[in-house]
C-alpha cells in the first residue's frame, strides 16, 4: 500500500492493524521526521519524502494507494498527482481518496479561523488560496460531478463515490482496456 500525503501517519494509525507493508510521502520533511518517529517500532513501514507530481516507485506496483483529506491541497496538480497514482497502482489495484465536498465550506473556514491560517483569498466559496508561507497553499472541497469529470479526464473507473458529512469517499481502480 502507498499513502500519498502521509503527514504525521494520521491514517496510518487506523490501517496498522490490517497491513503494515505501507509505503508512504510527504513532501513536508517535518512531516516526514514527525512520522518515522511515531512507526519507528515497525521496520516494514517506509516513510519517505516524496512529491505525488513524480512518484518515485515502478509502475503497477502498489495494490492500493491512499490519498486521505490531501487531494484538496493538489491545486492544479491534481491532474498530475493522480496520474502518478494511477500509474503506480497495479491492474487489479484501487485508489481511495477522500475530500471536502461541496457542504463543508463552513466547517472549513471555522477551522483555518481557530488555526489562525492566512488566508489569501477565497474563490466562489470553494477554493481556499492561503500566504505561500504555508507549504500546501490550496484547499479545495468539490461536487460529486467535477470528482467525476476528475477521474474521467484520468481514465479511472469510478467504483463508489460517497457522501458521509462533509467529505466524500472515493474507490477507483484503472478502466480496463479492450
């Protein structure tokens, strides 16, 4: 398994006890240290610094890859960065992303305001433009439509796509060729 955006191992906490052939990046180093530092009892997990733009791994070699709450920090990469995970995902593999859906608006600003995140700017009460001294700069929530018209532009099958409060959880998995 591959989690892209790892930061501190958050989700690798709540997979631990399924697998702990993990792989996981961040392009954050402090991330990266934070997390070695809470796996260091578990020499089959790998925490490297990493960039989803460019995946350091073989193609088709994870079964599954995992990019939870992070998809939303891509910008105008997310394009590439799910490329990236889809070439490095095997035939038979599945990808699982979570983000903010269009609801969470809201919730979102009262978390960059107790943070004290500065905001930069916000476009249409969905795209959050943070100071560049932040690292990850861009949060965005999306529709079910634009995750669709995501994954299509990839080529990725859309398995399940499910609204749970103010996210979605998204199963993908390659199309298949004729």
């Amino acid at each position: 398994m591959l989690e892209v955006g790892c930061g501190d191992g958050r989700s690798i906490k709540d997979i631990i006890d399924i697998t702990q052939n993990i792989t996981a990046i961040d392009h954050d180093q402090k991330a990266v240290n934070d997390a070695i530092d809470n796996f260091k009892e578990y020499p089959n997990i790998k925490i490297i610094l990493g960039d989803a733009r460019e995946l350091l791994f073989k193609d088709k070699n994870f079964d599954f890859v995992l990019c939870l709450t992070t998809f939303a920090n891509f910008g105008d990469n997310k394009f590439k960065a799910l490329g990236e995970m889809k070439r490095v995902l095997k035939n038979r593999g599945k990808i699982i992303i979570s983000v903010f859906s269009e609801d969470a608006f809201e919730e979102r600003m009262k978390v960059y305001k107790k943070l004290g995140s500065p905001i930069k700017e916000i476009i249409d009460n969905k795209k959050v433009i943070f100071n560049e001294s932040l690292g990850d700069n861009v949060s965005e929530q999306f529709s079910e439509n634009e995750l669709i018209k995501i994954f299509n532009k990839i080529n990725l099958n859309v398995e399940i796509i499910e609204k749970s409060g103010i996210g979605y959880m998204c199963l993908l998995s390659k199309i298949k060729s004729p």
